[in-house]
C-alpha cells in the first residue's frame, strides 16, 4: 500500500490557507525550513506520522480529512481531489475532460 503525497500535499497547502498562514510562518512554529514545507506541498518529499499530526494540529484539521482517498488501493482515492479540481471549472472544460477519462477508460 502506498500513500499518494501528492494529495496530501495539496490538501496541507489547502488547509494551510484556509488558516491563513504562510509557509514561513508554519515552518517557524515547527522549527524547520521553508524549503521543506514547500516540499511536503508539492510532494517532492514524504512525511511521517509524527509530522503530520504536527501539521494538522497547528492547521486544525484532522489527519483522516488530510489521508481521506489518500490511499491509492482506497475506493475513494482522488475522489475529493477531483472534486476540489472541478469546483471552480468552467462546464465546457468539465466536458473535454469527462471526454478524455472515457475514452482512457474504454481502451
């Protein structure tokens, strides 16, 4: 089973904002980089446990809501990734990509 990071970064990045705190700000009341919490954000390093409860207790969010289809043999995995995706896309760009998924899907 493997996490995808991905995800889980963009939801800290989500989270993070929501809160309106900047990188550096999160990076200083966790006494490490801002280089590292960019790199959490864009998934170019992983996280422990530890770490995330970190995280997600400064941002007030819960883990399950960050790791939530984060999973990729998980039934709902990027289930709220696309939907966070499509929420602010234009129906006609909506179609194109509903059009291309099935044709990736059918063949």
């Amino acid at each position: 089973m493997s996490l995808n990071y991905s995800i889980i970064g963009v939801r800290l990045k989500k989270a993070r904002i929501n809160k309106k705190i900047t990188q550096q700000q999160l990076a200083e009341m966790l006494n490490v980089s801002v280089p590292y919490i960019s790199r959490i954000e864009c998934a170019s390093t992983n996280l422990s446990l530890k770490r995330l409860s970190e995280i997600c207790a400064l941002l007030d969010v819960s883990e399950g809501e960050i790791l939530q289809g984060a999973l990729s043999e998980s039934p709902s995995y990027l289930t709220a990734a696309f939907s966070d995706l499509f929420q602010n896309c234009p129906s006609e760009k909506m179609d194109l990509i509903y059009k291309i998924a099935k044709v990736i899907i059918e063949n």
